[in-house]
DNA sequence: TTGTAGGCGTTATCAT
DNA sequence: ATGATAACGCCTACAA
C-alpha cells in the first residue's frame, strides 16, 4: 500500500484532481453535495492526508516556523518555548525547535538546517555577540525575532523582545544601598558569548556608583562547585561590612545555595540573597527568596505575535517588506520581596 | 532576487544541474577538480542553499521526527525533549515539538498534523487512555515510541520506554510501612486520561496491602489550592497513627508544600513526605526531600535511538517492517534519601 | 460545476 | 566525467 495521493481519491471518487484540491482547501463553493459527500468519503476511507512537502513545493509558505533556544534544560527556555507554542499552534504554524546548547557553532548549523527548512520565520534566543552571525537570515529575507537577549549592534529593523533587565537590576541595585548593604557580589554564569546577564550587571554598576557602595562581580562560567565555594568564601573574607550575593540566573542559585550550605554560611543573617528567577520553586527555601521576576512565557508570546505579524498571517497586508512590521518590545521584571535580605 | 536554485548554480558555474546535484550531496567521486571548486565558488556567492522541500519529493525520507510531549511548561517533558534532541540532531533529524497540553484532543490533531508532514518518525508521550488514538500512526507505517506512559492495550509491536514505576513504588510502600507509618497518603494530579501516576498507585497500594498499612489515594485533579488544603487537612484529621503524604509528580509537590505552609503542618514531625521529582530544587527545602527519582533525559536517549533503530538510521537493514526493531525499555527510578520523612 | 496541463526544486535513471 | 529528462504530489491558471 504506498502512499495515497490525490489522484488515487480524484479516480476513486470519480472526480478530477482539481475537484480534490478543492475540496482538501475547503474551496466547497463550486461543488456540488453529492461530489462533496463521495470525496469526503473517499477521503476517509483510503485515510488520505495531504503531503505536506508537495504543498511547500507550489507555495511560497511552509507555515512552519524554526525556534532556537539556547538552552532547552533551563526552565527558563523552555517556558519560552510554551509562550511560543500557544501562539503559533493556534494560528496554524508547525514549529521545529532547536536546542544551540551554549554553542555559537551550533546555533550557526542550526540556522542553516532551519533554513534550508524554508521556515516561514525564526525566533531565537541568541547566543552571538555579534549581529553578523544572523546576517544569512536577513539577506534571505525570513522574518525574525531575536528574545530575551541582545547583540549590541542589532539593526533597528529586526524585532526584539527582551526584558527590562538593566533598569530592573538598575533599581534593585538602589534598593540593596539603601537597605543598608555595603557590598553587592554580582555572579553571572555565561557559558555563551551572550546574555542576558551583562546588562544585569551594567545595570548593578551604575546604581552602586551611585550609591557609592562596592559592586564586586564574579563570573562563574563554566567552573566547577569547588571553584564556587572557594570565590565565594575568598570575596567574603576581603570584604568588611554588609554583603549580599545576587544570582543572575535561576540555575546558578542552586549553586550557590549548595554553597552557602557547605561553607556553613546563613543568609539572611552572614549575607543577603538576591536572585533572577524563573520559576516559582525558590519562595519554599527557608523563608523564601528576594526576586527579580521575568515572564518567559510572555516573552515567548510577544516575540510570536511578533513573527505572525511580519509573516502576514494576521490579516494584515502581507505585501513589502516584512521587516517593515519588526516591532521592538521590553517587557517589566518584577519584585518579589522575601526575607532573604534584611534592612539594617 | 528570487530563491537562488540548482538551476542558477548550474547555469552560472556552467554545468549541468546533475552535477550540481553530485556536488551538493558530496558526489566527489566523479568529478573533476576543476568543476569541484567552480562549483563551491557559485555556491558561496549565490548563498544557495538546498530547498529541504524539494528534497522531501524526491526521497521517501524527510528526516524530520515528530515529538509529542503532555505538558511543555512542566520540567519532565522539557527534560525529556533535551534528551531526545540531543540524539536526533547529531543524527541529522530536525524535530518538530508539539506541546499537547494534557488534552487528547490536542494531540490528535497533532498526530495529524504531524503524519501531514510525512515525519519520519514519532515519539509521544501519550495522553489517551486507549491506543485507538494511535491506530492511524500504525497504519500509515510511521516508526513509532512511546514513551513514560503507557496504554494498557498497547500492542506488544509498538515501541515503549518507560520508568520503573509501579516497582519502585512498591519498595517505597514497603520502606514506609517499615518505617513505622501507619497511614501512606499519595496525591496524583491526573488532568490528562493516562498518566504514569496510576502505575504508582498501584504499587502503593500492593506493598500497603502486603504491610497492612492504610493506603489513601488523592487526586487532585484540576481542584484548585484550597480545595487541596482542605482535603489535606480533613484526610489527616480522620487518620489516626503515623501518616506519610507522597507526591507523585514534581509539580504537584509545590503545592503540597504550599498547603502545609497555610495549614500550620511541619514534616517531618507532624507529618512525613515524600515526592517524586525530576529536578534538583527540592533538595533544598529544609533538609531536604525524600524522593524517588527519575531520569527524563535518559528516558528521551532511550526512545530516540529506539527510534533510529526502527528508521534505520544506524546502519542496520533498513528493509522489512520498521516495527520489528521495536524494543521495549524500562528505566529505573532511583531513590534520594533526606529527612523529610522518620523512622519511628 | 468540473477538467487539463504546467511547473515548484530535487534526485535518479539512463544516456553520452 | 558530465548531461538530459522523468518523476515526486500538489496547486492554479485556463479551458470546457
């Protein structure tokens, strides 16, 4: 039994291809009821699905769209993920995900492979410092949508969906000073070449500069748990005064928590704790855990509404540029207080 | 400036399309070097790029594997796609995610959509309670796993890779009931019709049997947080004796903890607890939580080579019926002790 | 209301 | 070592 085609239900049913077509496109208008009902029938008696590959061919949309995640283990990607799904699926879009893995050479391969898929659109959360590395994407014309994080020299006229991160970390930075803290430890974790997290940390800096309290970055990269405790309880003991650790990122914070418990360090009593977080899992860790709160799914959302909007697919005039439609979006951190911290 | 196609590299490198198509698909051996690399210089200067649809017509495959997991936005699925990806893109399959969101419905559609694409395989984490749901995948040939759930009329000839669910449970039951618990509370949250929560059930409720312990089950449905807290609170008022309350899925955990929260119930004095879990976080709340634990990525690695075998990617014969390379796998779930819980 | 035929970009077969 | 050409399954003018 090979595969069934049109042509097998347009002779079963004793009507032509074009007919098929028609019927398979919903094209009911010129077509009489009883021809309906018999390829109906057909249809469902020889189970014909239409081939998606063959449709491509004669079309120009694949309505499919290529997704890369930079890391598909963090909840925070893949609750980005969620956010996109939700929208695309509804909407009548497949969508092929990537995983870039931390890798800037595998994000690059997977470009290619998505677009030699011809995806109708890409939305990515980048792992490229610079912009240069989605050029192809650009000169080929497909939509795109880059997310949560930004390459300093991003052209104006591609979408962007991000969080407040600078101003957030900005105004936390201020609210640490004024709570009486002498010094802000910063830890990222950037395994990529790109994050998130630098404008986090520039957004610390400048509040401490203009509090004139310490900001002491640490970059934890891809070192083990051992080089953790030892940076930690190092900084520590070279600081005098009030100290709190913030966390850039959900992930890290399990770190560090493994940390402060092998050092035998307490917070909030030896330190503060402050962390990103994406999910709800820390606010059960003792009595909770100062935040800084993104919505990964409403990021994911708005870069899809995004991407749809270029592609056209809402209605909208699908002619000239797409790129024309590119919007640039931030999207609010929110606070979530615990007593992780304590005001002097 | 249209798509760039075999037909332009040919025309401006001055061959003929065959040998085009030789080059792209690495034909080296008859050719000159000459033409090789006029070939490769056309190419880099029209950015061409294969059309993968265009591909698709030609060869029976599309290498393209079709994934269905229950729930995105829960870690489990999120982790068990990490794993499946991780063996299908080093193996030159791109994946198309579906997210079926605990809704049979949903993932019928999905199945359709996906067999439109003419994928070359399928892995599903299933929702439906009867196989029927899956019967058109079987007829159409398509290689096919299940994974981390199971049907229970599952024909023998269709891929399985599942936890070691209901035995692990039992031990668990047993390793209570020897603690000194008198009463074994296990809350399910079952929104989909099948789960892997009923094998664990099960397996609470043989060892309860064999101890003579009191085995309560509680689902929680789509109840909502304080139909929990009351439910909780009355279960634990009608018990007398030593109560343990386990929960069977990670997610479900946070609410647990969040009940007892509210209602004033510490663990492990008044009350112990257990949980399944897929993730790390829990290990720091208090001392730590006795779990059972599985591993999602392993379970992804498992179905995807069982997977490849069936296409035969790997070198086998990939003649004959894919399905008689169907194995089934069972996973173990290992068990993380902590304090959560007391020995009387 | 229904049918015919050409073409989408590739690859496979069969020449040269 | 290289070419010409016929499919693959579908859609869409253009006819009837």
């Amino acid at each position: 039994m090979a595969k069934v085609t049109i042509a097998d239900i347009a002779r079963e049913a004793q009507v032509s291809v074009t007919t098929v077509s028609r019927f398979i496109n919903g094209n009911y208008g010129k077509m009489s009821q009883a021809t309906r009902t018999r390829i109906q029938e057909t249809v469902d008696r020889l189970e014909y699905r239409p081939s998606a590959s063959a449709r491509r061919m004669r079309q120009q949309s694949t309505h499919v769209v290529g997704v890369i995640v930079a890391d598909i283990s963090n909840v925070f990607s893949s609750l980005l993920f969620s956010g996109i799904y939700a929208q695309l699926q509804p909407a009548g879009y497949d969508v092929m995900l990537m995983n870039a893995n931390n890798s800037t050479t595998q994000e690059h391969d997977e470009i290619n492979r998505l677009l030699s898929q011809e995806v109708d659109g890409l939305i990515i959360q980048p792992n490229a410092r610079e912009f240069a590395a989605y050029e192809p994407i650009v000169s080929s014309r497909t939509p795109l949508v880059m997310v949560d994080r930004e390459c300093a020299d991003q052209p104006d006229g591609v979408a962007k969906v991000v969080a407040d991160n600078e101003e957030s970390c900005h105004r936390m930075g201020l609210t640490l000073a004024d709570m009486g803290y002498d010094n802000i430890v910063v830890l990222s974790r950037t395994r990529s070449e790109i994050s998130a997290q630098a404008a986090r940390v520039a957004g610390f800096a400048s509040a401490a500069e203009e509090r004139h309290v310490l900001m002491v970055p640490v970059e934890a990269d891809s070192h083990d748990q051992d080089w953790l405790e030892r940076r930690i309880r190092t900084t520590l003991d070279h600081l005098s005064g009030r100290t709190v650790l913030v966390s850039l990122m959900g992930p890290l914070l399990f770190d560090i928590l493994a940390a402060l418990k092998t050092l035998g360090i307490r917070f909030p009593n030896d330190v503060g704790l402050v962390s990103f977080d994406d999910w709800r899992w820390s606010q059960y860790v003792q009595d909770g855990i100062y935040l800084l709160e993104q919505d990964p799914q409403a990021l994911g959302r708005e870069a899809a509404r995004n991407l749809l909007d270029q592609i056209g697919a809402r209605g909208e005039d699908r002619t000239g540029d797409p790129y024309a439609r590119s919007r640039q979006i931030t999207l609010p951190v929110t606070v979530v207080e615990a007593d992780s911290v304590l005001a002097r």
